[in-house]
C-alpha cells in the first residue's frame, strides 16, 4: 500500500488513537480487577497479598514502592497483573519473570508495539497504584503502602516511545 505524506499521518494518527483506546480499555478490564481484587482480599481479611520472598529485604532497605509524591519514582515492587496469584515482585524477580521464554509475558499478545505492531527495540509502558490504606503482605510482616508499580502493560517501538507519556495512576481503594 503506498500512501502520500498527508494519509501517512492520517493512518499513524489512527493507529494511536486505536492503542490508547487499548490501553483504557486494559486498565479498566484488566489492570485494574485484577490489582484492586488482590488489595480488596487482603484489606477484607480473605488473605495477604502475594509477594516473591525478596520482598521484605526491598522493604527494609525502603525501597518498597516509594513512598513520595514524586511524578519520576520508579516503583521497585509491582504488581504482575497478568499471571493469577504472582501479586508483588521485586525488581530482580521482575526482570527475569519478563525475560522467561515462552513465559506468560513473552507469549502476551500485546508484547509488540501497541501503535505498530513491532516488535523490535521495545519499551514498556506501566501505570502505578497508589495504595492509600495499609494492607498486609505474605510472609513480610509489614504493610503495604504507598505507590507501587505494575508490570509493564503494553510496549513501545522506538519511533512510537512515548506516545503514551502520561503516568496511568490508579488509586486504591477506588472511591
Ligand atoms: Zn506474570
Ligand atoms: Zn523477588
Ligand atoms: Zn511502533
């Protein structure tokens, strides 16, 4: 297909328009049930959240999922919002848990560009949840709270990086 300058942009503007549509519609049918039901279970007694075994050393050294206001924090626990019952990993465990072929992850249909659909050079894109009340944590013994991160959603291609700049940020519980 062979397009002018003018319908170039036409057709890149409607591919952007039809990922941000995408990502709402994940946080709002994903992301967000599956966060909100793991903090709701804990905050009702149903069980703590799930968390990999580093979780404790993170949050002694105060690297738990930060605890400050600022817009750039890099949330060092999140949230897998894709496999069922994973809840918080540690950045460590993150990255290999991403990384695992044939994993969850690399089998998700989104893990390409969600504009153009390539899938080299990829960057990801999360949103963050700010946990308002304390809740407990398996087998850290302390609380929850503050915001914290989710892993990556969806993924961008280098010439699409940063098409969706704006930090998503959930607030929990939902008022
Ligand atoms: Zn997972
Ligand atoms: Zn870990
Ligand atoms: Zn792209």
């Amino acid at each position: 297909m062979t397009l002018t300058p003018e319908e170039r942009y036409k057709f890149d503007e409607i591919e952007r328009d039809a990922a941000a549509a995408k990502v709402r519609w994940l946080l709002e049918h994903k992301i967000m049930p599956r966060v909100a039901g793991a903090l709701d279970a804990a905050a009702t007694g149903g069980r703590p959240v799930p968390a990999c075994q580093h979780a404790l050393t993170e949050a002694q050294m105060g690297r738990r999922g930060l605890t400050d206001d600022s817009a750039n924090a890099t949330p060092e626990l999140a949230f897998d919002w894709l496999c069922e019952d994973q809840g918080l990993l540690c950045s460590a465990c993150s990255r290999w848990h991403l990384a695992e072929l044939n994993g969850p992850h690399a089998k998700d249909a989104l893990s390409r560009c969600i504009v153009c659909g390539d899938w080299h050079d990829l960057r990801p894109w999360s949103p963050v949840v700010d946990v308002q009340e304390p809740v407990q944590v398996t087998g850290v013994g302390v609380a929850l709270v503050g915001v914290v991160g989710v892993l990556p959603v969806v993924w961008e291609c280098a010439a699409h990086d940063g098409f969706l700049d704006t930090t998503a940020r959930m607030q929990w519980p939902r008022v």
